[in-house]
C-alpha cells in the first residue's frame, strides 16, 4: 500500500532481505558492477519514461571497505522536472534541490553493499547535480551522513494533487488476446464472508513467531488481507521470498477458515514488480494467478495497484483481461481493486483502472481505497476516510450506473492505523466514526494497514508502529464492530 502505504518487513529466511507492500528495505548483498573502488558512490537510472515523466531510483554503493552508517544524497532537477511520489527514502525538497536520507529501518550500507531509493518526476530532464554524504556521487571519500534531520516522514504516496502523476507508462510489450483454454475450474472454499480483513505483512509471520490465528483471537477477528504477493520475473512470489505454489502459510490460511473466517491474497503493494508489469502475455498472467488460487483454494483475491502501475495502460489492460478470464475459470472467485484516494476520490488513473476492469467483463467486487496520506498533516483523518468513501461510492455510480446503495457496497475502505507517513493522524476515536459511518451506510468492506503495527502498540519505525497511545488490538477490536 502506499505506500502506502509503509510496510516493510527484514525477513530472516534464506538470508534473503525483502519487503512487503510498501516501503522496501534496499541493502542488496551483492557488489554492482559500477562500484568504485575505494569509494562511496551513487547511481541514477531510470526505470522507464513516458516522455511526459518518468521513474527512476539511485544506486548507492558501498566500496569503502568498512560500513557506512547512515547516508543523505542530495540531488538537483532542472526546472523543466518536478519531483512526485518517492520510496525507501525520506526526502525533503526546496526549490529544485532534493535531500534524501535512509529510511529509519535502514540505517547502514555494508561494506561491498548497496541501497537504493526510488521515485517519479514530473516532467523531463535528468538530475542536474549529485553528492552522497557531502561528496560527489561519482566517487568521494566522504562517508559520514550529515546530522540534518527531514522534516517529513518516508512516504509512497505522492502528497501533492494527482496531476502530478504520470498518465502513461511506454512498456516495450503490448498485451496479447485473452487464452483461448481456461485452466480447469476450481470450485471456492467454504469460508467465511469476508467483511473485516485487516492487511497482514506476511513476512512478518515467515519466522513462526506468531500466527494469522492468534492475531485473530487477539483482536476479534475473523479474517485478513495477505500482503503481498509480487514476482519473481514473470512467477509469483510471496515478497521475493517464498514461491506461492510450495503453499507457504497454508496451515494458518487452513486455521482461518477452520475458525470460520477467510483470506484474501492481495497482490502488488507499492514495492516491488507486480505480475502484470512482469509478464509480458495475458496467458502467462492468468497462470500466475492462477497458481495462486489453486496453492490456496482462494475465494479472494486483491489487486494493490499503485506507485507508476497505476498509470500504466498497456499492464492496466493486460490485467483487466487476465482477471476476467480467470474469474471465468473460477466460478465464485471474488475480485476487489485496492486502489490510491483523496478525499475528493480515486484519481483519474485510478478510475481508469475501474473502468478497464469492468469494460474488460470483471465482476468487480469491490474498489477498496487507501484512506491514507493525504499530505494534509493536521485534518481529521477520520473525516477524510469518510468524504474518500462518499467521493468513491459517487466515482462508481458514474462508471456502473447504479444506486446509491449499490455503488456503497462496492466501496472498501483501509486507512493506516496512528500515524500516516505524511504524519496525519488516524485515531482510535476516527476508527469508531468511520466504523459507525460504513455500518450506517453499508459500506461492503473495512480494513487497515497493518495488524501487526496494532499487534506491537508502539512508538518507533512506521512499518511496525501505530505512534499513537493505545492498547495492544485496540483499533483491530474497534473494526470488528464492522457488520457489514
């Protein structure tokens, strides 16, 4: 989520150093190509440019010999570029100047290691200047960060209006037709409706710490949202870490539903690939997703779709049409798009994702909105997540052309519990005005990013921490008042 959405876990397993949803760990083990010896450098690159924007990350490599602890790069566009939306970083801009440190969870670069800290541009032009800790990114010896703190919090949501998104993405590959053969048909488990499913950062649980059933029982809740399937090339992958079809998590999935509940996998998430920017073909896709449902007998799945996948037209589409036709080879199969919001609504590529869906033949379930980091510190985020739901319900009646009613049943809605990483606030008592407003409304879905982040009640790094006073469960206990 977006960023969202700030989910990030370190996960143990293999060794192997990954990220779920939304804000991403960097610190690769291996030594780029582009190292220089003996020094401490940064690389620009971009992923891919739409002639109106672009994506593109920093390389920051460590050949100093010893760790670094700590980095800040600082970068100029030129006027012709503006900065928009940025991940695994914190960054701060004046003027045409950026500053961006390590996230909180990220502090050190190994020595022979490196990180790595994307972001979207408005505009053209690459960057203008560059130094890393005070020296030149082409290769410094000065490897100590300068104590000057951000003033913001690390976000995966652009905080300024969505017409600084990008409207296009120019991949190399257009999507092919829909298979012509379907996968066998799976029928749908017989779990519990799913009206309550907090997301859930399945890395954090890879290491049998807890379970997806003790979380349950501790905050009254039945089901969850599983974050996040990605890929691995074109093959699904639990976060990087775990291939989906060896069934990981499929005895606490089993547990769920033994305890009257059910799952959605969700995937995408602000980090990493999603599959349909990974597979270049509807049949592959549709394989993918595929082997996913069949790995865990799913009657759920959720699509997060943000970040420049968003903006994507050629991916938007090759999805839409990869959904229909496995909801065609799953009868049952339930589908929900996890989509970026303001309070006046879905952006207008967020609508455009609605609206391929449905004129591809998605039975869409629901449109579930991050209810999140708005960029407008010091509102009531209770009140925003509810005008987001008002905003959304009235974007769906205009794509579907239905009631009032029936366009509210469409609508989800997650907010991010405590505090957003624009540093609004989403309180307990905004939890129980939004709760009383969907059961008022009949809203058909509530979440929240992260049940572990309500699990540890903390004061720390995002990723696990609410910020705010509060009992262990408190918010989960709250949204398990939800009735649909």
């Amino acid at each position: 989520m977006q960023r969202s959405r700030l989910r990030l876990a370190i996960y143990a397993s293999a060794a192997v150093l990954a990220v779920a949803g939304g804000v991403g760990a960097a610190v690769a083990a291996t030594t780029p190509t582009t190292k220089a010896a003996g020094v401490l450098t940064a690389t620009f690159s971009k992923d891919s440019d739409w002639g109106t924007g672009y994506q593109a990350k920093y390389t920051i490599t460590n050949g100093t010999g010893t760790a670094v602890n700590g980095w800040q790069l600082v970068f100029g566009l030129p006027s012709t570029a503006k900065l928009g939306s940025f991940w695994d970083a914190t960054v701060t801009t004046s003027g045409g100047v950026s500053t961006a440190k390590n996230p909180s969870w990220s502090t050190t670069i190994p020595a022979g290691g490196s990180a790595e800290f994307g972001f979207v541009v408005a505009g053209s032009g690459a960057p203008t200047s560059c130094t890393i800790n005070g020296a030149s990114c082409a290769g410094g010896t000065a490897t100590t960060a300068p104590t000057t703190k951000p003033t913001t919090a690390p976000t995966t949501k652009p905080t300024t209006a969505p017409t600084t998104k990008p409207t296009t993405t120019a991949p190399t590959t257009k999507p092919t037709t829909a298979p012509t053969t379907a996968p066998p048909a799976t029928s749908a488990p017989s779990g519990g409706n799913v009206l309550v499913a907090p997301y859930v950062d399945m890395g954090l649980l890879s290491n049998g710490s807890t379970t997806l059933a003790q979380l349950g029982s501790s905050g009254n809740l039945k089901s969850f949202s599983l974050a996040f399937v990605t890929s691995a090339g074109c093959k699904a992958s639990w976060f990087n870490a775990f291939d989906p079809r060896q069934k990981q998590f499929a005895d606490q999935i089993a547990a769920v539903r033994a305890a009257g509940g059910d799952v959605k996998v969700s995937f995408g998430g602000a980090t990493g690939i999603e599959l349909a920017q990974a597979c270049t073909s509807v049949t592959a896709l549709q394989a993918e997703y595929q082997a996913v449902v069949s790995a865990y007998n799913l009657k759920y799945i959720d699509l997060d779709i943000e970040g420049a996948a968003v903006a994507d037209p050629t991916t938007i589409a090759r999805r839409s049409t990869a959904l229909a036709a496995l909801q065609k080879a799953n009868p049952g199969l339930k589908i929900s798009l996890t989509l970026p919001v303001l309070p006046e609504g879905l952006t207008a590529d967020g609508v455009n994702v609605v609206k391929s869906a449905k004129n591809a033949g998605v039975d869409l379930d629901l449109v579930n909105i991050m209810a999140m980091d708005y960029g407008r510190a010091g509102q009531d985020y209770g009140d925003l997540a509810i005008q987001a739901v008002k905003s959304t319900k009235d974007q769906i009646r205009s794509v579907y052309g239905n009631s009032d009613a029936a366009a509210f049943k469409m609508v989800g809605v997650t907010p991010m519990l405590g505090v957003n990483d624009d540093q609004g606030k989403f309180t307990q008592s905004d939890a129980k005005d939004l709760v009383a407003f969907a059961n008022a409304n009949h809203i058909g879905f509530v979440s929240f990013w992260e049940l572990n982040r309500d699990k540890n009640a903390c004061s720390g790094a995002l990723f696990q921490c609410t910020n705010v006073t509060q009992a262990p469960f408190e918010f989960s206990k709250i949204f398990a008042g939800f009735t649909g």
